[in-house]
C-alpha cells in the first residue's frame, strides 16, 4: 500500500467525528469530539528497539555514538498506517528512574522494554501513536559520556528526530540497518528536569519533524540552573552530575568531567563559553529564534531545583518570537503536573488534545483557550490569557531609615550590613531587630490582596569598603495563612490509593498513586529571591569591581513569582549578603553601605485576584503599566 499523503489525513481528521484516517485492514486512527480514540491493542503493541548514530564521539573511541532508542507502537503501524511519535529522552532510565515513584525500564530476554516508565504509552499507543523512550548519550544503553547540556546531550536527542524523517542511520542489535517506516516523522519531546531540558535544547537547533515539546520544569539556561548573576550554587556540579548519571566505569568518560571542571568557571561564577554552549535561549548550539516547534511549559515558581527563571526566561522569548504556546503555572516544588492536586484528569486531558491538534492536526480549540492555568493558592486555579497576568501594574516600593516600605522615596539616609553567610530563615526573622548580615524594611498591613504577577527587580544603589560582595534581595509576606508547603515532600504527598491512565499489561499498568498538596499555616513567606556578586552588576561575563568607597547601581532580576500577598498581612523587603541556604558561597566580608534613598524593588502587581476564567483573546501584553495609587497619607497610608 503506498504511503498516506498528509492531505489526506488532514480531510480525514478536520471532520472531527469517528472518520478513519485510511483504509486498512485493522484498527486505524480515529477521532471523536476532537480526541483520539482507544482503538488499537496496547497488549499487541511492536516492543522493539534501536540503535540510532549521531554525529558526535563523545567517549573518544574514534566511533560515532549510538542512541539507544525503545520504542512502543501500534501493531498495525508500518509503510500502511504511519504514525506521529512521542519522546521522551532521559538520563535516568536506570538510577533516580522517572516520576513520582521512580519507575525504571524492564526489559524481556530479546533485550526489549516490556515496562515504559510513566503512563505515555499506556494512554497514547491505543490512541495512535508510538511513545519512544531515548536513552541520553553517556547513559542506561547508549554509547558515549555525558556532557550535562552540552553537544552531546544535545545533537544525541537531534539524532532520533532526524532518524525519525530519514536524516540518520539506525541499526538494530545485529547491526542490520533499519527505517523509520512506520512513522510520518512528526514527532514531540516530553519530560519533566533533565528530560524537558533535552527537548528544549533540541528544538533550540531548530531540527524540522520536532513539531512540539512539553518541558516540564525544565532547564533553558544552564548558567541559570548553576549561578545567579555571578553567585554560585554549587561547585562542580556538571562533573558530579554527569559522574551520578552515567553507567559506565567512571575511568571512561573521567577525561569528559576533568574538563567540564576545567572550563565552568567556578572560581569567578562568570557566563563564559562552557555555559554558552548549555544556553538554549541565546546559545552556541541554537537558540529561541531557531525553535519551529510550539511550546506547552509546565512549571512552578517555588522550584528551588530548577529555579523559575529558567522558564520565565524562557517563555519571554518564546513570545517575543510569536512561538505557538501554552503554560502551567504551579505553586509546589520541583512538581510534574500529572502530580498536582485535583489536577490529573485535567492534564492528561490537556497532553492529549495538544499533541492531537499539533502532530495529527485535529482541530480540537485548544489554541483558542485561556494561554496560562495559574495556580493562586494551595489547590486553587485560575486561567488567564497569558502569562504574567496581562494586566499587571508596576508597583515600586522603597525602604526608609524608619524600616518602612513605602511608595515615595524618603529622606537621604543611608544603611549598612556586612556580607557574611545567612541562612534565609535568619534573614526573614525578627525584622524589627538590627542583625549586623541584614537590613529589612516592612509596609503597613495591606488594605486589600495584591497579587504579584511575574518577575520582581531590586535596584540598589550601594557602596562596599571592598571590590565586590553578595548581594541578596528577599521580598517577604508577613501574615499568618495557609500555605502551599513546598519544602515538605515538594509540596505534594503521595496517598495509597491509585487511578488509572490506559491500558494496561502484566509488566506495565498505567496505575499510579494519588497526591494531595502539603499545606502548612506559618507567619512569614518568602516570596521572591534574587542573589547577585556585585562585581557581575554590568555583565555576566566580565568581572568589574566596584570601586571601594564609591556608590555605584546594581540592578537585578529575582526569580519571577505568582503570589497574593492577602488583605491585612505586610510586604517585606530583606536586603543581606551572602544566602547560605542556596550558594555553596561564602560571605566575602565586605562592608555594604545602602542609599535608602536612591534604592527600590519593583514588581508586576494585580488589584484583587480573580477567581473566574478570563477569556482567550489575541491580544498581545507589552509589559507592566506604572501603578497609581492614592498619596501615602490617605487610604494607602500601609506605605
């Protein structure tokens, strides 16, 4: 039977009722209210694997390393019935394993997967499609050595979509060469960590037949995932990882990790090549204006794994470059959405109606809903056309040498600290106590909710009796409520009951264990965090002292945040140094002088919050207006 051509399918699938893609002998892909049907046996389904060459030798072995690729795919899928294909790439197949409860591959005595971790194949294979789990280069049963973001991660998981549309080679166990025959090449990349950091870095190359990707808080930049603005979280974490992911004997790829040591940096904390290869926003592999395919991020702003300006940042560019998106926006810690509460049925829902509309073009409106689902309290969802909330002010509050907060800048007054390592916890407590690593400064309570919407930037104006110093800005909620407590079991626990998500098989079901979201009541919540080495205040890639005793600006980013700060409770500004509860970093023991005056945060606020849909519209948001308000001394006297 000869291929299928795509007009075709395209009629077939407009129609949107039970229509068949084709004529053949069997099942075929069929849609009912927009949705891919069930109708092919997950029992039956071809379990096969491959080995796919890249174009890099990774390990040094004078051979081009193969990806080991497991593949899952209707019976009936072959030159007759071609199908769409979802990916999911990862470095854990066989340590920390994938999802909430850690599952890991399990093969049968012919090598192949007879267990797919996560429910991907449970619920697409009988829908039509073929769910492909990659082995990364350097991992589980691929060749070479990992380079933690770098040419291997990323032209590895390239290979696959090239294989896929006939741009590579593949071979099988007995190295007989073998096509992608059965496929019609479109294809998405799906995963949460490292996973959705291999489909952001592969469509960042710009490969054709990657029609979309799901990064589920997912890395964009490296330096962002390692450093913030010149201040380092931790050292020789890319050797360490690559070292934790890697099966190999550690003497084979060792000559990979001493150079990743040899060229991050560490010892300044700057944006240097090693890091620019890793970027996928701006970087030397690809970057945003490359990406053909549409985007649906999931993640959430308390992720203090892969902290939220890695998709914050990412997001702003996508849109800039008008990128087809969608996004989830959730309060718990390092979260799969599959694991939000209340929320499973919805994202599955979700997945399946976007890879239905972006690989088999089934007209389904789920461009024409609300861009952005927003999470505003524990378990508490709203959705809006885009995300920041579009229709966001810019509120500016600056501290005073009273310890206030307030909208107008007070008399020229100046503050002083010492940057030594603080925990967060001493920073935020007794703010009306002088504590020799920290300033703060507090409004009056609030009249009515505010929500923050988007990213916060401090701007100070400091002087140091040394060349640098660590900067830390903490915007804080003082008040007592319940909260989403995201440093417990990162934010969610998981119950013994379980539902269920596809078929199932003997060696693999589809069941998983419910969640709730972990609440916890508590006075005081960090709400924004923002680190900074003063001596990066210019650039992030050249170090430039601040001339001891001379006042210069240093302005930065915090990590972006979507937080009601409630009627009644008071917004806090935490000015220290170095904050030991995230850099592996010393305090540099430098004198920091603060021009109250001359010094501020700003922030991206929403008058009340409200609690229905707003409706999808095509508007565009160019960014925050300046907010309004009554003069300190009337109803906004909390200032």
């Amino acid at each position: 039977m000869p291929p299928l051509r795509p007009a075709l399918i395209a009629a077939a699938l407009i129609v949107g009722t039970a229509t068949p893609v084709q004529a053949a002998p069997g099942p075929e892909i069929t849609v009912e209210n927009g949705r891919t049907q069930p109708v092919f046996s997950y029992a039956d389904a071809i379990r096969e694997h491959v080995y796919v060459e890249s174009t890099v030798d990774s390990d040094a072995d004078g051979r081009l390393d193969r990806v080991r690729v497991d593949i899952i795919r209707p019976k009936e899928s072959g030159p007759g019935l071609k199908v769409p294909v979802i990916i999911d790439e990862s470095p854990y197949y066989d340590n920390s394993g994938r999802g909430n409860e850690g599952e890991r591959k399990v093969y049968d005595d012919a090598g192949n997967v007879v267990k797919f971790p996560l429910f991907y194949d449970n619920y697409f294979v009988p829908r039509g499609y073929a769910v492909l789990n990659v082995d990364m280069l350097g991992t589980t049963r691929s060749d070479g050595c990992p380079d933690i973001g770098g040419k291997a991660d990323v032209l590895g998981g390239k290979a696959v979509i090239d294989w896929l549309n006939g741009r590579a080679k593949a071979y099988r166990s007995d190295g007989s060469p073998v096509a992608a025959d059965w496929t019609t090449g479109k294809s998405a990349m799906i995963g949460k960590s490292y996973d959705g950091t291999l489909a952001n870095a592969v469509a960042a190359t710009g490969v054709r037949g990657l029609e979309t990707i799901v990064p589920i808080s997912a890395i964009s930049s490296w330096y962002k995932y390692q450093r913030s603005n010149g201040v380092v979280y931790n050292y020789d974490y890319a050797s360490w990882l690559a070292n934790y992911v890697d099966t190999d004997p550690e003497p084979k790829c060792q000559a990979v990790r001493d150079r990743m040591d040899a060229e991050d940096g560490d010892d300044t904390g700057n944006y240097n090549a090693f890091w620019a290869e890793r970027d996928y926003i701006r970087g030397l592999l690809g970057d945003v204006s490359k990406v053909r395919a549409s985007v649906f991020v999931a993640h959430t702003v308390n992720d203090l794994n892969v902290k939220p300006d890695n998709f914050s940042a990412w997001w702003e560019a996508l849109a800039k470059r008008g990128v087809p998106r969608k996004i989830w926006v959730g309060q718990t810690q390092h979260v799969d959405p599959f694991d939000f509460e209340g929320r499973r049925g919805l994202w599955v829902d979700t997945l399946h109606r976007w890879f239905d509309h972006w690989l088999l073009g089934v007209r389904n409106g789920i461009m024409h809903e609300p861009r952005a689902d927003v999470e505003v309290g524990p378990a508490r969802w709203i959705t809006e056309r885009d995300w920041p909330a579009p229709r966001g002010h810019k509120l500016t509050l600056r501290p005073a040498a009273d310890g206030s907060l307030r909208l107008l800048p007070g008399r020229k007054a100046t503050a002083s600290f010492t940057d030594v390592a603080m925990t967060e916890s001493d920073m935020v407590s007794d703010v009306g106590t002088a504590k020799p690593g920290r300033i703060a400064y507090t409004t009056g309570e609030l009249p009515l909710d505010l929500r923050l919407s988007g990213v916060p930037v401090a701007d100070l104006r400091v002087k140091l009796d040394r060349p640098t110093a660590n900067l830390t800005a903490l915007l804080v909620d003082f008040g007592d409520d319940t909260r989403v407590d995201w440093r417990r079991g990162q934010g969610i626990t998981t119950l013994t009951e379980e539902d269920c998500w596809g078929d199932s098989t003997a060696a693999d079901d589809g069941c998983y264990r419910k969640v709730v979201t972990n609440t916890v009541n508590r006075p005081v919540e960090i709400v924004a965090r923002g680190w900074i080495d003063v001596q990066n205040r210019l650039s992030l890639s050249r170090s430039t002292p601040l001339p001891v005793g001379a006042y210069g600006s240093v302005k930065w980013e915090t990590l972006p945040q979507d937080y009601i700060f409630k009627k009644g409770h008071r917004i806090g500004l935490v000015i220290a140094g170095t904050d030991a509860t995230y850099t592996g970093e010393t305090g540099t023991g430098a004198a920091v002088t603060v021009d109250l005056s001359r010094s501020s945060i700003a922030f991206p606020v929403v008058l009340g919050t409200p609690l229905e849909s707003v409706p999808q519209d095509t508007a565009r948001f160019v960014g925050p207006r300046e907010l309004t308000l009554p003069e300190p001394d009337r109803e906004f006297s909390f200032f």
